[in-house]
C-alpha cells in the first residue's frame, strides 16, 4: 500500500490523545478509536506513521500493534489474558532448574534467583524451585496474589505484559520488565539463559542469532510502550 497522508499529529480527545492523519483521529484495526492514555505514548505513535516510507512497511507499527491490542482485545475481555498469563506463572521458566550437581545450575541460581527473590519480597509470595523437568504446582496463595497484581494492571501494561511474558517464558520476568528502572538487557540475559548456555556448548547459528534479535527487539518495544502508557 502506498503512503496515502501527508501530516501526522497529535490531538487532545476525550479520555486521553489520538494520532491524526492529515487532521483525522486514527482508528484501531478493530475500528475502534484509537485514544492512548498520555501524551507521550501518541507522540510515540505518530512517529511510526511519521517514519514510513512511500510503501507502507507493516514491521514500523510495533507500538500501535501493542496500542491496539490494547483497546481492540484486551479492553474487550481481560479476564482471558490475564487467565493466559497466569499460566505462565504455574510453570515460570525461572522456577524450572537443572540438578544442584550440574554447572547450569549454578548459572540459573546466579541470574534467576535474584528475580524470583525480588518477586517473593514485593508481593509476598513463595515459589517452589523445582530441579527437574517434573511439574510442581505453585501454591494456590502465591497464583491468587499473582491474579490480583494482574487485574491491577491497565490494558495498556497488560499489552505490554501479552508480549513480554511469552517472549521470556516467565511472567516474573514479564512483570520486571514493567518495574521503574527495569534493565532490558540484563532481563533479557535472564530470560535466553538456557539458550545462551547451549550455544556455549554447541556454537551459535546464524539464522538462530537473527531470530533472537528480532525477539530481543520485541521485548525492548514493549518495554518502551508500557513505560510510555
């Protein structure tokens, strides 16, 4: 599709600020109304459109993509993303450690413990460590709490919250990445912790290397956009 507008602003609407085209309010792929929260985020928006070339590239709308889950399916039904995500919390890849007598573990303890321990301390909470691939439920207490900090969360962070989580396989690490200060390169060593150390192992593959970066960029966007909303 060809470039079909010349000016992209940012206008002040109810209930928050809309990106224009040529002076019109977007629209979500849903058709809905495109209003994000603050500010900032509109600005965000506006220089996607603002970036794109003659030819429409799809790939340069990464925050309005997360915008518009936002408003077109999470608004629409919360408890289904919020049951996604908690799922995750039952078999949290940082909770899943090799055998205490294998090297892995102690770099799984090095990078993973940490997490896990700042999770339990700011919402007190308990996970089980499991060595093994053998699933162990998480304490019915700990996966209550973890609901109510989701149903906490705005549309907007549970967008953000939609992509990171399965990105990293933990909602632990999800739930970080949302935290003031949050470092995405160190979270994402975390998460890539068993991939890293089987390509230590084996070696790294050129297609498997691209593959990581497009991921650790979708993690980084998604980390901007939840900061920006």
């Amino acid at each position: 599709m060809k470039r079909f507008w010349k000016d992209v602003g940012v206008s002040e609407v109810a209930g928050g600020f809309s990106v224009t085209l040529d002076g019109c309010a977007l629209k979500t792929q849903g058709n809905r109304a495109q209003v994000v929260p603050l500010r900032p985020l509109a600005e965000a928006l506006a220089a996607e459109w603002a970036a794109q070339g003659e030819t429409i590239d799809p790939s340069g709308f990464v925050l309005r993509d997360l915008a518009d889950m936002a408003i077109d399916v999470i608004a629409e039904d919360r408890k289904t993303t919020i049951a996604s995500l908690l799922r995750y919390a039952e078999t949290d890849t940082l909770c899943y450690r090799a055998e205490v007598d294998e090297p892995l573990h102690a770099r799984q303890l090095e990078l993973w413990e940490p997490l896990l321990l700042a999770a339990e301390a700011r919402w007190d909470v308990h996970f089980e460590r499991i060595s093994g691939v053998i699933h162990r439920p998480q304490a019915p207490a700990t996966l209550a709490r973890l609901k109510a900090v989701l149903e906490a969360k705005d549309t907007f962070a549970l967008s953000a919250l939609a992509t990171l989580t399965p990105l990293s396989a933990s909602l632990m690490v999800g739930l970080a990445a949302l935290e003031g200060g949050a470092d995405a390169r160190q979270l994402w060593t975390a998460a890539e912790l068993e991939e890293d150390w089987q390509a230590e192992l084996w070696g790294r593959d050129e297609e498997a290397e691209a593959r990581r970066a497009k991921r650790f960029a979708a993690f980084v966007a998604a980390m901007d956009f939840a900061k920006l909303a």
